[in-house]
C-alpha cells in the first residue's frame, strides 16, 4: 500500500517538475519572440545595395496600416508584427523609391492580394506617379492574376503570366445573404424600425431579396466603380474599350495565355526561373547572383516612428464604431471604439505639440450614440482653433461619415463608398422560438405599462414600436442637422441626397458630400498648409500601435479560432460572423448595407 502511495507521490512529482520545465521552456520561447518583435519595430531600415527592386508581393490583405493585422504564432516567433502588409507602409516605399537611385525598378507580383477598390486606386496612383521618375515596373502572375492584382498590374510596363497561368478579369457583382427565411425557421423575428428608403443594412432580416431601391443604389455605385477601374485597365494596355469588354464578358479566365497576349492582355508568358532572369537582366546582374529584391516593410519603417515637436497627427479610425470594447485598450484591429476615440481626440486637442489633425476614416459605421461622441469630441477640437481635414479610404458610411461630415475639408478617393445618411433600430425577439420551438415560457410581472421592454422573449407593442419610431427619426433628424451644419448646407438639402443612399467618392463630389478627390497626403498637405507648414510636413500616426505582450497574445489566440473557424466553414464563415455581429451590436445604428463585392 505505501509502495503504491510512494509511486503515486513520486509520478505526481515527475509530472508537475516536467510541466513546470515545458512552462518556463515556453516563457522563455514566448519572451525571445516578443524581444525580437520589438527590436522588429524599432530597426532601421534596411541597407540597399545597388541594382535593387522594390519587391511588391500582392498576396495578402492590404490593412490600412502596418501592423494592425492578425497574428499567428509562427509570427511571434520570427519576429513579424502582422500577415497583412499596410497601405502606408506600401505608399511610403513607393515614394522613397522614386528617388533611390541605388532601387532600378518595381516587381510586382501577382499572388492573390486582398484590398477594396479604393485601397488599389491609391496604391494604383502611387505606381503611376513611380513611373514620372523614368523608373519600370514589371508585373507577373504565376498560377494566374486575379482582377484586384490585375488592375495594379497594368500600371507596370510589361506583365507576364506562367505559360499555364490565367488573368481573370470579369467586372464587380455584389453577392448580399438575406437571412429572413433562416430566422423564420428558428423563431426568430427581428425588430425593424428603420429612415430611409434606401437604408438597406436591414434588408436581410427583414426581407427574402432585394428591393428595388437597393438594388438602384448598388447598381449606380458598384457601376462607377467599375467604370472607373475598366477605363484605366483599357488605357494603360492600349486595348480599345469596347473590345476590353468583350474580353470581360467573355469569361476572360478560361483564355488561353497566348491569347492573353494577341489581346495585349498581357505581354508574354514565363516560368518563375524564366522571370527570374529577365530581372537580372534589367538589372545587369549575372545568372548566378540572387536577385537583389527590398521588401516595402523592411525599407519604409520610419512610417510609424515617433517624431518631436510641432506635427499633423493623422487619427486612423478604421473598422465598425462601437462605444465600448470588452478587449481592452483600443488599437488599430479593434475597430472604432468611441469612449477610447474621445479620449484619443481630447489628448491630441490638449498637446501643443498637435497643430492639426486629419482623420483617417474607414469605416462602414456603427453605433449612432458613439458617432456623435466622437462627432462632439472633433468639433471640440476645431474649437482650438486647430484645423480638421477628413480622408476618406475604402468606406466613409452612415456612421463613418457622420464623424466625417464637420470637417473643414472633406477629401474621398474616386472609389470610396459613402453616404449612406440614414439610421435604423434593429431589436430580435425571440418569442416564437422560445414558446413554439423550445416549449420555454417566459412569465413576467411588472410595476408599468412598460417594464418589460427590451426583454427580448416578448414582442414589442404598437405603444413602444410607436415610441422607438419616434427615437430613431429623432435620430436622423440629428444626423442630418450634423451633416448640414459640417456642409454648410440646409437640413433639407441633405435630407434629399440622404435616405439612407450609398455614393460613390466621384458621386459625392458631385452632390457636395466631399469636398475634393484625393488620398490620405492630399489632406495632410491641406492641413500642411493651414498651419504653415509647406515643404517638411511632420506627421505622427495615431492611436499608438499596442506592444503589450497579453494583447497580443489575446489577439493571437483569436485569430487562430478564427482561422480555423473559417476553414471549417467555408462560404458559410460570413454569414456566421453577421450573425454575430447582430446580437452584439447597439440596437440604434448607423450603419452601411453589408456588402461582398466579388
């Protein structure tokens, strides 16, 4: 018996000593990779040697700024900050190059990158503007070049696919799931009380297809986006227009490559080696060096370095607006979090060092009692005297562009989305399924005619449906009072270009939403010269990007849920996601339709 007891002691200690040591062993893995992350963040760039290319690789999510991505274990581990590769980080090289004489040329290749239209546009103008410096641009697409990457690619001055590869041009579809019929089945009716006719962000849970005005609106805008991005494909291969659209509605994808190149598609076809060598070539390198190829997050790492005395601060507010976050501090993956932009804004007001503030915002909306917090805490900042410019990405919408529309100079790209001027209540209930699905009922007492509202098991009667009514068209009647007064326009003015409408940025010059077409150095010049600043503009980009070690790791662990879940599910991953993001956001929101352009 104390033989038996001996051994069980002995074997309880062997294993608590060896889980102790594969514990420490792991701190000491997980200290290295956060040292190496760090020195990762602070290091110079990276020595050039002569006869470089800047080595543009498309083959992942272009973020709106380095370091605001997902991260993955294995990136702990080599020290790299995120999978994602931002648009600063990629503009900044791409200008520092123009000048390097110790960089030849641009290789871009073509792997399946990720980026709405108006990161590409930006992207696009900023190879474009490579070029003026007499500089080439080379494009390659192994196992094929996918429509995003294509249209970067027709910048370059040669573009070559694998001999089996393919180009896949096929212009814009808008693919939106419509869950009504899902929630019929489990019981669930969702809530609506909506301004705007074409406020669409509610049409999936309460509709089984699209209206008519939904569809108006995403026809007009998803229209002048493609037209945008087909008139600059077709111009810079010197392709007529109308035989461009033969060949997009021709399933372009399932041409064979030497076709491609009668078409001037493209101009030749290659293996890797074979692209390989005419780089080396072009940089009068010999067959058996390597080829000398800079990699944008190497080369461009002053882009978020903290700089001393007077500047621009340029706020990223990137993502859906929510007014509180559960996930801690905010930064540049969190999304919009209101309590922690307000606090942002009142410091950046407060520092002497601050002598002007441009507002990057891409965002879809959110939360409408956030959106005026942050509103409020921008027109403080005016106050100051300090001037406010607006830079608009991929989506300045609904929310997104309520916290845009009081700034003194609106600039939007040609493919923005934005608009969509119109607020919604959105409250489910879950009655039927309870009662009739799950055999539940919910038995309730109460001191007032209204006391049970909000729970979630009753429906709402028509004295509060009348009552919440009367709140969200409180709230567009705010929205739009806000947009006109940042306009300097009548309420009524806007309230005829509002209604909940999705606008293109080319459209919203038009009609006065935006001010100017320019990208994100367009505003800062603005601001630049208010200030007086008008040659060495200095810019610091905020918030500060987290390097606490437990937020990283929070953020590592769901990421690879994430990534996981989505492999599981496939398709259905994104259904799932708005699913969840239902049941988590404010009843009241400002928010655009959800929309997947493909």
């Amino acid at each position: 018996m104390m033989k038996k007891f001996l051994l069980i002691v002995c074997g309880s200690f062997v294993g608590t000593t060896l889980a102790l040591m594969v514990f420490m062993l792991m701190s000491i893995v997980f200290s290295i990779a956060l040292m190496s992350i760090g020195s990762s963040m602070g290091k110079s760039a990276t020595s050039v040697q002569k006869s470089s290319i800047l080595h543009l690789d498309l083959s992942s999510e272009i973020a709106e700024r380095e370091g605001g991505g997902e991260m993955s274990m294995l990136d702990l581990a080599q020290g790299n900050v995120s999978n994602s590769v931002g648009l600063n980080t990629l503009l900044a090289a791409i200008d520092k190059a123009k000048t390097d004489k110790k960089i030849e040329g641009i290789y871009i290749e073509c792997n399946g990158s990720s980026a709405a239209p108006a990161t590409r546009f930006a992207l696009r103008r900023a190879l474009k503007d490579f070029k003026k410096s007499g500089k080439w641009i080379y494009a390659y697409g192994n196992e094929g070049i996918e429509q995003g990457d294509y249209y970067l690619a027709t910048v370059a001055d040669s573009i070559f696919v694998n001999p089996v590869g393919a180009v896949d041009v096929h212009g814009m579809a808008s693919a939106v799931p419509y869950f009504k019929k899902l929630l019929d089945k489990v019981g669930v009716e969702m809530q609506i009380i909506r301004v705007g006719t074409f406020k669409s962000a509610v049409e999936p849970y309460m509709l089984e297809d699209m209206s008519e005005a939904n569809r108006l609106q995403t026809e007009h805008y998803m229209g002048s986006i493609w037209k945008c991005m087909r008139d600059s494909m077709a111009a810079d291969r010197k392709i007529d227009l109308a035989m461009f659209n033969q060949l997009t509605d021709s399933m372009m994808v399932t041409l064979q490559p030497d076709s491609l190149v009668k078409c001037k598609v493209v101009d030749g076809v290659c293996f890797p080696s074979e692209m390989e060598a005419r780089l080396k070539a072009r940089t009068k390198l010999d067959k058996d060096d390597d080829l000398r190829l800079v990699e944008p997050a190497d080369y461009a790492t002053q882009v978020e370095e903290s700089v001393s005395g007077d500047h621009i601060a340029v706020l990223y507010a990137v993502g859906e607006i929510v007014q509180t976050s559960e996930g801690g501090p905010m930064n540049a993956s969190d999304g919009i979090v209101g309590e922690d932009m307000v606090k942002q804004i009142r410091e950046l007001q407060e520092d002497d060092d601050v002598k002007g503030l441009v507002l990057r915002v891409n965002s879809p909306g959110g939360s409408a009692f956030a959106s005026e917090q942050i509103w409020k805490a921008l027109e403080d900042f005016k106050a100051t005297g300090k001037p406010l410019a607006v830079s608009m990405g991929d989506y300045a919408a609904s929310g997104g562009y309520y916290i845009s529309s009081g700034a003194q100079r609106v600039f939007a790209e040609p493919t923005t989305i934005t608009g969509s001027i119109g607020i919604f209540g959105m409250i489910p209930c879950y009655e039927d399924l309870a009662e009739n699905k799950l055999g539940v009922h919910m038995a309730v007492v109460k001191t007032n005619e209204n006391s049970d509202f909000g729970i979630m098991t009753k429906r709402m009667t028509p004295a509060q449906r009348n009552a919440m009514q009367r709140m969200i068209n409180n709230g567009y009647d705010l929205f739009t009072k806000r947009c006109a007064q940042g306009r300097h326009v009548t309420q009524d003015s806007i309230k005829q270009i509002a209604e909940g409408r999705v606008w293109d940025g080319m459209t919203a010059l038009k009609i006065g939403l935006v001010d100017e077409l320019g990208d994100l150095q367009a505003a800062i010049n603005w601001v630049g010269q208010k200030v007086g600043m008008k040659k060495d503009i200095k810019t610091q980009n905020y918030p500060a990007l987290s390097t606490d070690w437990r937020s990283m790791l929070n953020q590592m662990m769901a990421s690879q849920y994430e990534l996981k879940l989505q492999g599981e599910m496939g398709m259905l991953y994104d259904w799932h996601k708005a699913l969840l993001q239902m049941g988590r956001r404010d009843h009241v929101l400002c928010l655009m339709p959800e929309t997947v352009l493909y």
